[in-house]
C-alpha cells in the first residue's frame, strides 16, 4: 500500500502504457471481476485523430452551464497528472487518487496472480475513472479515447452516443497505414442503436460509416456537412450554425467545426433528456478552454500548440497565419521519433520561417540533431536543451511584430508551459 501520492504515481507511471497485446480482453475481466463500475453511470464516447479534447471541452462546459454535473477522462495531461480524471472542472484530488491507485495496485497484484497478465498504465487509469466516478453524484461522464477506438480501454463503456471527430494518419504502427483501416478501428466505439455523431470529412470513408451505423442500427448524424459561417477570426472565433451566433476563445476554423460537433451532440442529448438552452450553449463554448492547444502567451508573444500530426499542424499553422499574417515567425519543434514527421516539416518549411529544432529528455522523443539533418529549411538551428530553444527564440524574435510558434507535441507542450509559466 502506497503512503504517498509520489510513491503511488510513480508506481502507476512505471508501466507499460499500453501493452504488446493490444485487445479488449483485460478491460473486460477486470470489469467483471469489479462488478461493472463502468455501467453505474451514463456516459457519452468520443474519438477521432484530432479535435476529441476541444469537442469534450465545449460539450462539457455547455452541459455545466445547464446545471449538470459532468466528469471528464482525457489524455495525456498537459498540467497536472490528476487532470486525467475531473468533476465539474475539478480534477480528482490528490487524497482520493493515492485512494484508488492504492484499489487497483491491490487488485492488479490479484489479476497478475491469477491470469499471469500484467494490466497496462493506460487501463489501470480507465479502472481508476470507472471506480471514481461510480461514488460520484455525476449525471455524465465523457469519454475521450485513449488511442485508436475497437480495442482502446474506454471501449468497454456502452454510452448514450458516439462522436468521431476527425480523421486522419496517426498511430499507424496500431492502426493501420490506410484511412480505411483506421476509420474501421475509431468507428469500433459506434454500439448498437447507439447514435454517432461524425465530422469526418473525406468522402471515401462515408461508404465505411454507412455500413457500421447500418449494422449496428445506429442513427448517424454527419456534421461535417452542415454548413457554419464565421464571421471573426480575433481576437475570438465567432461564428453562425443554424441561425445562432457563437463565441470561443478556442481560435482557428477547425474549432468551429469540433464547435458544431458539439452543438450536434447537444441536440441529440435533448431527446435523451439532458436539455441545454441555446444560452447555456453560448456561455459553454465561451467558457471552453483548453491548455496547450493554440494558447496564446504575451512577453513575448508565445503560441503553444499540441499539434502532433499532420492534420493537426495544417490547421494549427492555417490559424497561426489567419491571427498573425504579418509577423515574422519563428518555430520550436519537437516530436516523437515514432511518429511520420517528415510531412509535418515539409508543412513547417514552406512557411519560409526559422526553425528551432529541440527534443525533451523521454525515450520517445526525436533527436533534435536529426530533426536538423533531415529538414531542408532555409534557417534553421538546432538546441537540443528545449529551455536554451525557447531563449534562442526570444533572441532571434526581437521584431515588434514577431510571434514565437511551439508545436509537434503534447509532451513537449507540457514541459515547456511548465517553463513559461515558472518563469
């Protein structure tokens, strides 16, 4: 039994994430053997390859807004470690997850005893949130997919709809190498006479939708053909869906497409009960925000942005030159060497700008010095300490119009707000 909350949290984080058995089978044991904590609450699932967190945040805020309470599971953190876990914004606390990793090291010492399988990081935290929120008095949980979407963890849940925001390559090594294949695995979270709702745009997947909502006999909502105008890009996102005017901190023309996603989400919950006022709409995607994803800070004037695959950054950068056109632009980046991030530089040196290649100390970080090899930018450099980058940033960016642009991933977005805010 763990005393402490450091001693728990770097037991749980010294496992494996994910496994080399990627399958449902341990989330379904374990949840048998817990008598099914996942199925003592109503929940609601979402998945896609990017847009998931900014969906759950303005589908979140919008429900609070109209008085209900609502947990959240999301990954990865970006601030705290109990972000993961939140009930009506506040994250679980530190008393109560020293509580339940202490439940789940006691039942994982049982399972490995009796199975000889070891449950991984990214399952027992799933277990934590099913326990946790079944002594909630919660109305709602959202849940974002973890990776992929047939055999993620959270894929145990049976939830009052399914959302698939996006779709694009990423996590190809699990998913498959074909948007087929990978559409196929998201559109797993999709359950019988369960509704989905869809912003998936690409017109050769629709055919696969189809046939998944035709099989389960799901009513299916396409979003991504309702048509939205906006009308400012700064210093907020302000847009018009279905004759209603909306506002969002949350900047760039993807949020307003995650934006009606959420609305569209919002409509079929009214059916299920769950009523929001188009006032308590407005005030939730005002309130939506998420760290980390385009933030915006001043002195100098900083963006972070967890973009972390090729979908991503195009619409990242598609913002970065719609809310800042005319400044001289220098970028931080550094990513995962698993990830396919030569068409992510491509994307990084056609914006004729210097490039600061960096890496975090994880085994999964790139090394900057190869980030530098393979780039063909134009000015480049290469600082391989992420803090001496972000100082060399500030150097070259003594422009009166200039804005330093950080992206490439959600880890190194994490330790590099931790900086900038310390400092």
């Amino acid at each position: 039994m763990f005393k402490t909350l450091k001693a728990a949290q770097a037991w749980i984080e010294s496992i494996e994430k994910f496994g080399q058995k990627y399958d449902l089978s341990r989330m379904e044991k374990a949840c048998d053997l817990l008598n099914h904590p996942e199925q003592s609450f109503q929940s609601i699932h979402i998945g896609g390859t990017n847009g998931k967190g900014s969906t759950l945040a303005y589908l979140k805020e919008s429900l609070q807004a109209a008085g209900y309470n609502v947990g959240t599971f999301t990954s990865p953190y970006i601030v705290h470690f109990n972000e993961r876990i939140t009930l009506n914004n506040d994250m679980i606390s530190d008393d109560d997850l020293l509580y339940y990793i202490n439940e789940v090291y006691h039942f994982q010492t049982m399972y490995l005893k009796r199975f000889n399988d070891q449950i991984t990081f990214f399952e027992l935290l799933t277990l934590i949130s099913f326990l946790y929120f079944k002594n909630q008095a919660v109305d709602v949980v959202l849940y974002e997919v973890g990776l992929g979407g047939s055999l993620d963890a959270t894929n145990v849940i049976t939830p009052l709809l399914s959302i698939i925001t996006s779709l694009g390559y990423d996590h190809m090594g699990v998913l498959g190498d074909t948007l087929a294949s990978i559409a196929e695995n998201k559109l797993g979270i999709v359950k019988a006479n369960t509704p989905l709702i869809s912003g998936i745009t690409q017109s050769n997947i629709k055919p696969i939708i189809k046939r998944r909502v035709e099989t389960t006999k799901s009513p299916w909502i396409d979003a991504s053909i309702l048509p939205f105008k906006i009308l400012q890009h700064t210093p907020t996102l302000r847009f018009i869906f279905q004759g209603n005017s909306y506002e969002t901190h949350m900047l760039g023309a993807h949020q307003a497409r995650n934006a009606v996603l959420a609305l569209c989400a919002l409509d079929t919950l009214q059916a299920l009960g769950f009523k929001t006022s188009l006032k308590a709409r407005q005030k939730g995607l005002l309130k939506a925000f998420m760290p980390g994803r385009f933030e915006i800070f001043e002195n100098p004037l900083t963006i972070l942005d967890g973009a972390h695959n090729i979908n991503g950054l195009e619409a990242s950068l598609e913002t970065l030159n719609a809310t800042y056109p005319a400044h001289t632009k220098t970028l931080i980046f550094a990513v995962m060497a698993d990830k396919a991030y030569r068409p992510m530089l491509a994307l990084l040196e056609a914006q004729h700008a210097r490039i600061i290649f960096t890496e975090i100390p994880y085994v999964r970080s790139e090394k900057a010095a190869q980030l530098y090899q393979v780039s063909n930018a134009h000015e480049k450099y290469v600082i391989s300490d992420y803090k001496e980058a972000y100082q060399k940033a500030q150097e070259l960016s003594r422009e009166q119009d200039s804005v330093i642009y950080i992206s490439g991933s959600l880890y190194f977005i994490s330790m590099m707000r931790k900086t900038m805010i310390k400092t």
